[in-house]
C-alpha cells in the first residue's frame, strides 16, 4: 500500500506482441503491439504503444496508444487516447473524449466527449460531437454536427450536407461547396470569430472578422469587420423567407 506523499509507481515499460484473429474475447490488454482482426471484445482497458484493429473492435474501458489504426467498426466506453498519429476508417462510436497526435478519420463518427489533437485533424464522412474540438488545423469534407465550438487556427469546411455548428473561432475559417452540391445544402453557426473569413451557403447569426468573404448563398445576421467581397446571392441583416402561396408564381 502506498503512503502519503509516496511517489506514483511507475508502471512497467510496455513489451511484447499480441495477434488476435477471430472471434476473440479479453478481460484487459497491455502490450508493446497489438492487432486484431475480426470480431474483438474486451471488457477493460487497452494500454498498448501500438493498435491495428480491422473489423468489429468493443472496448469496455479506455483505449490508449501512441499509435492508433481502426478500420471497420469501433466502439469504446471511456476515453481514448493516441499520442501519436490515429487513422480512423469506418464507423466510431465513442462515449468519452478523444485526445491525439494527429487525426485522421473516415466515416460516420461520433464522439460523445471533447476532442482535442496537437496537431491537425482531417475528416472525410460525418462527425458527431457536442464540442469543443480544438485542433492545430481543422479539414471537413463532409458534414458536422458540433452544437460546441470548433477552436482552430486554421478551419476549411468542404460542404456536403446540411451541418451545425455552435461556434467557430480561428484565425483563416472557410466554407467552401463543392460543385453539383444541392442548394439547401447549409452549413448553421451561431457565431464565427475570426482574422480571416469566407462563408458560402452558411447562415450566420453573428459574424465577427477583420476580412470578410461573403460566397454565394452566405446569410449573416449580425456583422462586426470589412467586407471585402460579396457575391449577389450573399444576404446580411436579419433574414426571412416563406414559400409562395399555393398556385402563386414569380
């Protein structure tokens, strides 16, 4: 038993290899290096340096690695940290934060916690998460629902479904819409801060920014900087519109 004041044990340094293949069930893993491949169960923690999971991966605890690989399916209850790089393809559910290196992910993604990377993030699918995401640089090209903040000195938003957004703070924040994307595809923020801005199909309740690049289909409620171009769809003020009366055209 520790007394007070004791210093923290140091856990021993991680050593070894471990493949699973198949349907595989474990109490705990802790390992140097770790695959597995099929359908994976396990209902503690896994504490490796290096993880390459392909197919169905459920961790009943927490995930945490300096390396981090998933494709297919990957479900974790507590946190999950990867220190170095994560590439994450597939389906991710996760019920607590999300902490990297640099991250990259494929998919339909949901985060029930924050997530912060020290370097960038890339996502290309769906993201779900109620916020904050704080990243070294932010890359979208699909579709968000973050009813928090996205914080990030660098923001580029490919949009290709409807998406929300509590608030983004950066200093260069864009949205961009790639061609043959529907018109009521829209991208909701309540309030942008930032150095730099160029919105296209965004409506913005609250727009606070040195420069200021309005594309087309870009609504801003409330303005605060210098517009230094607007395209002719681009609407600031407050912001109404209602359907024609039945057998009424223009």
């Amino acid at each position: 038993m520790a007394t007070a004041g004791a210093p923290t044990p140091i856990p021993p340094p991680l050593e070894g290899e471990l493949h699973d293949v198949g349907a595989t069930r474990r109490e705990s893993v802790r390992t140097a290096r770790y695959t597995a491949t099929g359908e994976l169960k396990v209902l503690g923690d896994v504490v490796v340096t290096s993880a390459a999971f392909q197919g169905l991966a459920v961790v009943g605890g927490r995930l945490e690695a300096a390396h981090l690989r998933s494709e297919g399916r990957l479900e974790v209850a507590g946190p999950v940290v990867a220190r170095g790089e994560a590439t994450l393809a597939g389906t991710l559910r996760l019920t607590g934060g999300l902490e990297t290196g640099d991250l990259a992910l494929s998919g339909e993604v949901e985060v029930r916690g924050p997530i912060a990377a020290n370097g960038e993030i890339r996502l290309r699918g769906h993201l779900a998460a109620p916020g904050p995401v704080t990243a070294r640089g932010v890359h979208i090209d699909g579709s968000v629902d973050v009813p928090g903040a996205i914080d990030s000195p660098f923001v580029l938003i490919r949009l290709r479904r409807p998406s929300r957004i509590g608030r983004i703070r950066s200093e260069n924040a864009r949205v961009v819409v790639p061609p043959f994307v529907a018109r009521g595809t829209r991208l909701t923020v309540d309030r942008i801060e930032a150095t730099d801005v160029a919105l296209a199909h965004v409506d913005c309740e609250y727009l606070r920014a040195e420069r200021i690049r309005l594309g087309p289909l870009a609504r801003v409620t409330r303005l605060d900087g210098t517009v230094v171009q607007r395209h002719r769809t681009a609407w600031v003020g407050p912001f109404a519109e209602s359907d024609h009366p039945y057998g009424l055209t223009r």
